[in-house]
C-alpha cells in the first residue's frame, strides 16, 4: 500500500486489509459493506484510512493507549475547555440559545428571564393567546428564570435556572413530556417530571431531548424512526435514557432525528436518515452512531423542520449533510449528501441554524449569512431566488446567533433586539404585520 510507513503488522480479511502501525494506530482499506474498515461508513476504501477512535482515549482530539480520558463533569468544569489528561481536549459547554425558531413562529429569553413568543399559534405553542396567533412578542405566562428556549412544531420548551423543563402547546404524541397518554389539548407552560438537572432542550419537530447535568441525555415523543434513542420505535410520552450515549453538551432534536455534540468534539445522530442526514455514509435509520469524517466540533445547528444538519468546527468552518435539495449545504450544488460536506464561504462562524430548507450562520464580525430556499426572502439578501452558496444578509450588524423559522429567519442582536426575514403570514417576524420581507425588520417590543 502506497504512502503506508511504520508499519508493525499487517492482516488481510476476505475482502479488505488492516494494518497495525507502530504508533500503536490501525489503518485499514478495502470493502466495506458491514463497516470492516472502521472508518464509521460503509462505503469502500480504495487507499488506507485511520480505524475512527481507534486504539483508545475515548475519540475526538485524544488517541493516546492505556490512558482513560477525564470528563467534563470529574473535573467540575461546566464551559470552556479542558485537558482530557490523555493529549487531547475537551469541550465543556457551549452558550445557551436565547433565540429558538419554531413552525412559523418563534420564542425568546428576554432579559429578566420571562420568555416571549410571536406568530403562528394553532398548537398553542406560544405559551398562551388560546390559538391565536399573535404578530407581536406574547409573554409567556408562569416562567420566570429561564436560560435557554426552544421552539418545535407546535410545542415549545424551556430551561429554567436550577434545572427543571417547562413545556407547552401540543403533547398529540407525547412531545411534552408529560408520562400522561397523548391529548389534542392545548397545554398550558407544565413542568416535564422526573427532570430536575438539565443544561439543554432541543424541541424537534414531534419529539423533544434534553442534555442533563451529568452529561447524559433524555428523549421522548414521536419515535417512528427511532428519533428518541431508546433502541425502539414506540412512541414516549416521558423522558427516556438514549442508549450509549454520555459526555453529551447540546442536542439537537430535528424533523425526524436528534444528534448530540459530545465533550470530545465528536457528533452522534440517530434516527430517520432518508436524506444522510445521520452522516454516516448510509441511508439507513438506526441507532446513536458518529457522523463520519467529523472532529473538532464546537457547535451544533439547530431546527424543528430540516433534513439536513449542520455544525461550526473549532477553526469557525462549518459543514453540512444531508437534504440539499435547494442548495441549504452550501456546496453549491443540489445534491444531498450522506457525508458532511465544506460549507463554501463560511469563516469565523459562531452559530448555525437551520430552517425548513435554508440555512443561516452569523459571523465573528457580527454579520451573517444564508443560503438556500429564498421563496420568502428568508436569506435576508432583498431578493427571492434560491442560492446554492451563502450570501450577506443585508442590513446585519452586531449579529450574536441566528434561529431560523421554517421559512424566515431571525437574529439577536447585540443589546437585546432582534430582527427577522422572510414568512410572515402568521407574524413569525414579529413586526405587528402579516406581510412577509426579504429584509429584514425589528421584532417589536424585544428588549
């Protein structure tokens, strides 16, 4: 094998050959169809690759044998990053998302900790209001200390300081939380029993996760594709353990799967994978498995609609995977891909968002970008045409996080504001108007 040096061993299977070098890694090639490469797909290999978290250390930056990593949660370190005391690092927490966009609607962490929410409200997602929708920011009522919000279909959740979940709008499979049979009934904020340490909520587009303290997770709702984790695919109207899975720091619950961003800079996602969107070089649905080809992740992109995924590596690159039928990867081309791919023309990101099908990431100076589906001026360039490659949104400045709607998107921006593009006739824009904009406008009353 060409350019394969250091070389201690060598064994060849029916179809396909490993090589243990002397640095004590392993490096294989060949077929690949049950996965015997180790390289975390099942597509051949035509030159040798390195065997994924191969010898030991745990994966990520760490490959050191006969070492055990620390974690996050021994060394008491809830941000920032660590040593993992094997060579390599550790990610101990990543901001909270203040700003959540949901089904043509959208919430929001004010300042004094109440939460606020605007625009299509037939779910009673929005806290409050029966079902009406409502144009302008509705306070919802009974939560007070919270620190992150998310945004489904039509439910919404939140995290409150201390650590319990709040939940409201629709529980029709169990996405509330609740442990109670699945209802048609508008629910009131009601708190998610059993959850008293969680860190993260990510409401999908009929289940919901949660991130807890110890670094583990918790799924529940719709579980066709087996989007919750348990192994099954029966649907949970209470927080259930997802299986193999620990030094978890944000999840990210979508359409039809969920995918967790680990200590260790590595990605796991599980459940419907008609589009790759697991990013695992398949197409088949299943279990927690690492996307392929993916290390140094630093952040995770987050929506309730898409079938596709993104994630801001730690050099502020971002790659995308999965549904790309309108360009929302970034690869300019409409092809989706079951491999993450470069998303062209993104540096310095610090947040990615996902919308039905476009995609948004603002930027360390304070700009942001988009691209994909523009029928709505949801990319925020002043036009309506669909682009494959990420364009300036106009007017953005001082931008901290993006949270994209199915078909708009929304920024917070520095002191509190935020400003949102794109669908408007149920007021996801929050500008006290049903029309929609392909640039962007003030969400009135936020601060």
């Amino acid at each position: 094998m060409a350019n394969l040096t250091n070389v201690n061993q060598i064994s060849a299977g029916q179809y396909h050959t490993c090589a243990a070098l002397k640095d004590g890694t392993l490096q294989c090639w060949g077929h690949n169809n049950v996965g015997q490469v180790g390289n975390e797909t099942s597509i051949n290999a035509t030159a040798a690759e390195p065997v994924a978290n191969f010898p030991c250390g745990g994966g990520g930056t760490s490959n050191v044998c006969g070492c055990t990593p620390t974690t996050c949660q021994a060394q008491g370190a809830a941000s920032g990053s660590i040593s993992d005391g094997c060579g390599g690092t550790l990610l101990c927490g990543v901001p909270a998302t203040t700003l959540a966009g949901g089904n043509n609607f959208a919430c929001a962490v004010a300042g004094d900790g109440s939460v606020k929410c605007w625009g299509y409200n037939n779910k009673g997602q929005l806290g409050g209001n029966g079902t009406s929708s409502s144009p302008v920011p509705f306070t919802v009522p009974g939560i007070a200390n919270a620190v992150q919000v998310s945004a489904g279909e039509g439910h919404a959740c939140a995290v409150l300081k201390g650590g319990s979940l709040w939940c409201w709008g629709s529980h029709s499979l169990g996405q509330l939380g609740l442990g109670t049979a699945t209802d048609n009934v508008v629910h009131p904020p009601t708190q998610v029993p059993g959850i008293t340490n969680a860190i993260r909520i990510s409401a999908g587009r009929q289940h919901t996760c949660a991130v807890l303290s110890d670094g583990t997770a918790r799924c529940w709702g719709y579980n066709y594709y087996g989007q919750v984790g348990d192994g099954s695919t029966q649907t949970r109207t209470g927080p259930v353990a997802v299986l193999d899975l620990t030094g978890v720091i944000d999840i990210v619950a979508s359409y039809n799967g969920t995918c967790a961003l680990k200590q260790t800079g590595l990605v796991k996602c599980w459940g419907d994978n008609y589009y790759g969107q697991l990013g695992n070089g398949t197409v088949t649905f299943g279990t927690p498995m690492n996307v392929a080809k993916l290390t140094g992740v630093t952040s995770l992109g987050t929506s309730p609609q898409a079938q596709h995924a993104c994630a801001i590596l730690a050099d502020g690159t971002a790659r995308c995977w999965g549904y790309n039928g309108y360009g929302q990867l970034a690869d300019n081309s409409t092809v989706s891909r079951n491999l993450p791919a470069v998303a062209n023309g993104i540096a310095g990101a610090t947040s990615i968002s996902l919308g039905s099908n476009h995609t948004c990431a603002t930027l360390t100076n304070g700009t942001g970008k988009c691209w994909g589906y523009n029928t709505w001026g949801q990319l925020g360039d002043g036009t309506t045409g669909n682009k494959s490659l990420p364009v300036a949104v106009s007017g953005l400045s001082g931008a901290t996080s993006a949270a994209l709607q199915y078909s708009a998107s929304c920024f917070a921006v520095s002191g509190g504001g935020v400003k949102c593009t794109g669908y408007n006739l149920s007021g996801g824009l929050g500008d006290n108007t049903t029309s929609s904009k392909s640039a962007l406008v003030p969400v009135q009353g936020m601060p």
